[in-house]
C-alpha cells in the first residue's frame, strides 16, 4: 500500500518503463518497431553534415587499373610511334590484366626483377628492356631465367626508350635540366629526324664551369667524368642522357658551351678539346632515373596505384 492515501478522483495504477523502443502491436514485429524508433531519432544529414574530404593518401588503397588502359595512356604521353628505336617499346612481356602496384627501375635484369617481385609488383616500367634490335632469335640460359622470373611472380614487362629521353616534361633530359637550375628548353640531338635531347639556359649570365659539375654531382649523385674543355663561364647546356657523347660537335654548333651526357667514348676526349665545349659524363644509369621514376609518379596520380621506384645503382 501505498503510504500516502489516495482521495476520491485517483485511482491506483502499476506503472512500467520501457527502456528503448516503445511497446509494439500485436500483429507486429519487434525488430521493425525498433528500427523504425532508431530511424526516427536518428540525426539528420542537416544536424551533422557528412565529411566528403578523401583520406590522405598514405591511407589510401590503390584501386586496380587495367593493364590496358596505363600502356594506353604511356603510349599517348609517349608517342613511341614516331621513334625509329633501337628496342621494343611498349609492353614487352605480358602479366596481369589489373594491376594495383607498378614498379619502376632503369633497366630489366634479374636484380630488379627480384626487387619488383618482392614489392608484389603487377607491372614494371623500365628505359632499358630485354627487347633489342630486330627481336629475338634465340632464348639463351640468360633470357630464359630472367623471363621465368617474370613469368613465376605474374610481373608485366613494359620498356620505353627514347620516347622517354625526349619528352618535355616527363623525360630524362628535360628533368635533368631542370633539376640543374636551367629553363628555355629548345630540342637538340636528332635521331633519326627526332629531336632526343634538349639545350637549356642557365639563369642570368651563367654559372661557372665548376659549379656546373658539382651541381651535376649532386643531382645525379655520381662523380662524373668530366673534360673541361669550354669557356669558365657555362650558359647555355646541351643535355643528351645515356650514351650521348657523339653529339659534342653538334652541342658546339648549336651554341652550347657544354654537354652533359651518361657514358664518353675513347674518342669523346679529342671532340670535346676540338669543339671547345665542356664534356660531362655523369653515368649512363644515373642520368636515366629520372625519367622513369617521374612517369611512375604520373601513372600512380592518373591512376591511383601504389609506386615504387626500385634503383639498383650502376657506376657505368
């Protein structure tokens, strides 16, 4: 009983309380009277607007690309077609159709296949593919286990080469320029009646020859082999990468004061004295990383892949 009396308009009651959703019908189903409780007093879209900002990119997962689609989209960055190359360019050893991680390196060989298979490569991009010349006539050891590497971890094998010498933004020797502090790029070096090179101003009235060739160092981070053989002050510079030496006399011509190239010849030594221009030689291999890693960059922003650049150094 309860001790405080009731007078005469109450009534006595038995009260319950019903913690989360209200009592449901007969007939009906508890789950759904729940949810639809929830629903109701759920906030609104209004109340709390939803964040639409993407993840920063460390958190991203790459999302799969067609192999397809990214030789497509190299091939028109690239314009290989218009090359008569010494190589294969384009895909040179298929793997497979989707490809979440794409890996980039300087030249095909078993070193940087094993790297790429460690990395869960799908493609790998390299300058120097296993494709040279008119094809292949034979399969020796050598070709056979670097091809059963490739085959054993499902890695596709594309190579671009002098398409990625010359392009002007995405190439060797546009990059290398670049990152030497030059501007005013004009195309130098045909091949074949294709520009492959490119001479470059240095700001203002110049640098010293000896700045040059530090600078040289220091971006491509080899000791190069140099023949100072031009004028103290450099202003102009022609840049060929690789295996560019033979184009000292034509650099002199153009007007260039110097020419920074990869690997020099017996006969580099003579040319560079005889034309009066500086001959630098700063490692076939080390002036060919730029390319590649930046086209690597290119396709993980086209595409959103994961990109590694895989560098196996060479001192040549």
């Amino acid at each position: 009983m309860s001790p405080y009396p009731l007078n005469a308009y109450q009534k006595p009651c038995i009260c319950r309380v019903f913690i989360g959703a209200p009592r449901f019908e007969l007939g009906t189903s508890p789950t759904r009277t729940v949810r639809a409780t929830r629903l109701r007093h759920a906030p609104t879209p209004d109340q709390y607007p939803i964040r639409t900002r993407p993840p920063p990119a460390r958190y991203r997962r790459p999302v799969p690309a067609a192999t397809s689609d990214i030789l497509a989209e190299l091939d028109r960055l690239l314009e290989p077609e218009r090359f008569e190359d010494y190589c294969v360019n384009g895909l040179q050893v298929p793997g497979p159709e989707q490809v979440q991680t794409i890996a980039t390196g300087v030249s095909a060989h078993a070193e940087l296949f094993e790297l790429a298979a460690r990395e869960h490569a799908d493609l790998l991009l390299v300058h120097h593919g296993l494709f040279w010349g008119s094809g292949v006539a034979t399969v020796d050891a050598l070709l056979k286990r670097r091809l059963q590497m490739l085959f054993d971890a499902d890695i596709a094998l594309a190579a671009y080469h002098l398409p990625l010498d010359a392009h002007p933004l995405l190439g060797n020797n546009a990059l290398l320029a670049r990152a030497l502090g030059a501007g005013e790029l004009t195309p130098f070096a045909l091949h074949r009646g294709q520009p492959i090179g490119f001479i470059a101003s240095l700001p203002g009235d110049g640098i010293a020859a000896a700045e040059l060739f530090a600078r040289v160092e220091e971006v491509t981070d080899h000791e190069p082999l140099v023949f100072d053989a031009g004028p103290p002050r450099v202003r102009r510079v022609a840049i060929v990468s690789g295996a560019g030496a033979d184009y000292t006399a034509d650099a002199a011509a153009a007007g260039a004061d110097a020419l920074i190239t990869g690997e020099a010849a017996e006969r580099s030594m003579a040319q560079a004295r005889e034309s009066g221009v500086h001959l630098i030689a700063a490692g076939h291999h080390a002036t060919e990383t730029f390319g590649v890693r930046r086209l690597g960059e290119h396709l993980a922003e086209r595409f959103e892949l994961r990109h590694v650049f895989l560098d196996v150094p060479n001192p040549v």
